[in-house]
C-alpha cells in the first residue's frame, strides 16, 4: 500500500469505527482521483490564547487544520508542533488569509489561554494563522469525540491521546485526515495546495 493510501484509509477506517454508514464514509481511497470529501467537519467553539472565543465555522472561505496537543507533553507533542510550524513557514503568503491552524489541549485543566499563549510563542507558532485551544472539560470533551480522538489522564500528570491531523475545506467539509505524527510534510503541502486550487476553481 503505498504513502497515499495509508493515510487516507486509516483516517476511514476511524471513521468506520465511530459508526458512520460504511457505504458513504469508508470507501478504498484508490476510488478518488481528488481528496475525498468525508463529511461535514463538526463544528465548535473554544478558546484561543488571547482568550477570545474562536467558531471554526467562522473560518469559512479558508483551508483549515486540526489537531490535538497538551502543552506539558514531553514527547510527541513537541514533535507536531514542531512539523506544523515548519509547514507554516513553507506555505508562505498563504497561512493566516487563506490557511489557518487550529491546537486543541487535551488538559484543559492546566492548558489556560496564557500557557497556551507561552507554548506558541516557544515554538514560533504564527498566531495571525494559528490558534491554540482550551475549553471547559466538557467543551474539549466533544470536540474530541467528535473528531475521533481518544484522550485519558495518565500517571505523572502525563496525558495519553491519539494524534489525528485533519484537513478542511473552504466549504468546511473534512477532507484528509493523518494519523500519527509521522506523516510526510511534503504530502500535507500539497494537500494543502490542492485544496487551495479547489477553492479557487469554484
């Protein structure tokens, strides 16, 4: 199975374990001559690290990027972050008016706007593209069931979650999801490219 297809199938058979119709969501990638359109990316609302309340459905019109970190990581997290900043740097002019990023915590206990605000500024995150997310255990709680992402407290204060990356069109429906933290940054770009030209084509 080639790098394509393993990223995309992974992503479908996730969504196939949440329980969406086998016959609209999990077709073999090898069907799709573009990136498949999933389903609608469910919507939320959090808070960023400037504590303003942030509606991803208010980002319409742009390519959107969602994943799931937790500041006190010691590992892999750094590692995403890491990747996304370098991907920031190599789409240009294009991150911030036409790209956003979104973080989301999985420790919204610890995770206050403010040390939000201190892990951007570490990584050199561009906030004028980025936002980094926390909400109330409830608010982060449905959001990451909503995008399939598995998070539980474990000893040490550490936090155990899957990494899953997802992609959304102009139009807000999920388009390419990544799991894992190994992904090729190289594949990502052009996904991104490829739905900028979607956008631009309608």
């Amino acid at each position: 199975m080639n790098a394509w297809n393993v990223r995309h199938v992974w992503g479908f058979l996730l969504l196939c374990a949440l329980s969406w119709p086998a016959d609209i969501f999990c077709h073999d990638s090898r069907d799709y001559q573009r990136l498949p359109k999933i389903r609608p990316a469910p919507d939320f609302t959090l808070t960023n690290q400037d504590s303003k309340r942030i509606v991803l459905s208010k980002l319409r019109g742009k390519v959107l990027a969602v994943d799931f970190i937790f500041t006190g990581c010691a590992d892999t997290c750094p590692l995403l972050t890491a990747k996304m900043v370098a991907i920031q740097n190599r789409l240009g002019g294009a991150f911030g008016p036409e790209i956003h990023f979104f973080s989301i915590t999985v420790d919204p206990e610890r995770d206050t706007p403010a040390v939000l605000k201190r892990y951007a500024e570490t990584y050199k995150a561009n906030t004028a593209g980025w936002s980094f997310l926390t909400g109330t255990p409830a608010e982060i709680r449905k959001v990451t069931q909503q995008y399939g992402v598995y998070y539980k407290r474990a000893s040490h204060g550490n936090v155990d979650h899957s990494f899953l990356t997802s992609l959304v069109d102009q139009s807000g429906v999920l388009r390419v999801q990544y799991m894992g933290f190994r992904f090729d940054p190289n594949e990502m770009l052009r996904d991104f490219q490829e739905l900028l030209r979607e956008g631009k084509a309608r």
